[in-house]
C-alpha cells in the first residue's frame, strides 16, 4: 500500500543544510518509510490561503457551527482547532510550562494551507457541518444575495 505524500515546511540555510520546522512531526512522518528508498522533492512554498477564505472560515463557517453547537463567541477559536484536527489528525508537541504533560494540537493549521488545499478544507468542512451537526454552510459568493 502506498502511503499517502506530505508537505512539510522547511527552510534551507547559508550552508545549503535542510532544517525542518515540524521537526517531530516529520520524524514521525519518516518511520512509516524505515529501510526503504525514498524520493525527496523540494520546492519553493506555495501560495497561502487567501483573505477571502479567511473571511469565510470565521466570518460565515465557524460562527454558524459554533451557534448550533452552543460554543460562545470566545471559544470560536477552540471550535476551529478542534475541526482541523478532525480533518488533519493531531500530534503531541511539548508543553509550554516544564513539567506539564504534552499538548495535543491539529498536524496542519489553516494559516499553512496554500489555496488549493484551503479550497479542499472548505469543501470538507461544508460537507461535514451539514452531516454531523445539520448546519448548511454559504459557499463564499451566496452571502452577497442582493
């Protein structure tokens, strides 16, 4: 079975020496690949997601979902996380604070996303509010109705 591809940022330095951003992350990543040969591409980062996906995330998606779920207007945030991490899974990042145990956050954050995959996000989290919590979402263009 062929595992599915990920992108992980990275940046290069002086040197010509590869860093890794989400060192942990891509360690993990790497495991499923141990003993076998892998190809490696690297490419400059594509373009972020746009404003006007932002501005529909939490202008329109999150604050319908968050009103039928009960959440308030300050926990719109934590409704936010805790979709991309059903849509992106989670992983364990070391605590803020010595000693406490290891947080749990979302593998991707939206603020990573190019475009094109904000766009996939958008489609997912339409189809999912409406089956999971019966909530219709406004494609971007059908809440300028004149």
């Amino acid at each position: 079975m062929k595992a599915d591809s990920r992108d992980f940022l990275a940046f290069v330095d002086d040197d010509g020496r590869l860093g890794v951003s989400d060192r942990t992350g891509f360690r993990a990543y790497l495991r499923q690949f141990a003993g076998k040969n892998v190809i490696v591409s690297v490419n400059e980062p594509s373009k972020k997601r746009s404003l006007a996906q932002n501005r529909w995330l939490w202008g329109q998606a999150l604050p319908l979902i968050a009103e039928h779920c009960g959440y308030d207007r300050h926990e719109h945030e934590r409704l936010h996380y805790d979709l991309l991490s059903v849509r992106f899974g989670t992983t364990a990042v070391a605590p803020l604070i010595t000693g406490a145990p290891p947080r749990i956050v979302p593998t991707r954050t939206s603020s990573e996303l190019t475009t094109a995959e904000f766009s996939d996000y958008m489609d997912w989290l339409t189809r999912y509010a409406a089956e999971t919590f019966d909530v219709i979402l406004p494609l971007p263009d059908e809440s300028r109705v004149a």
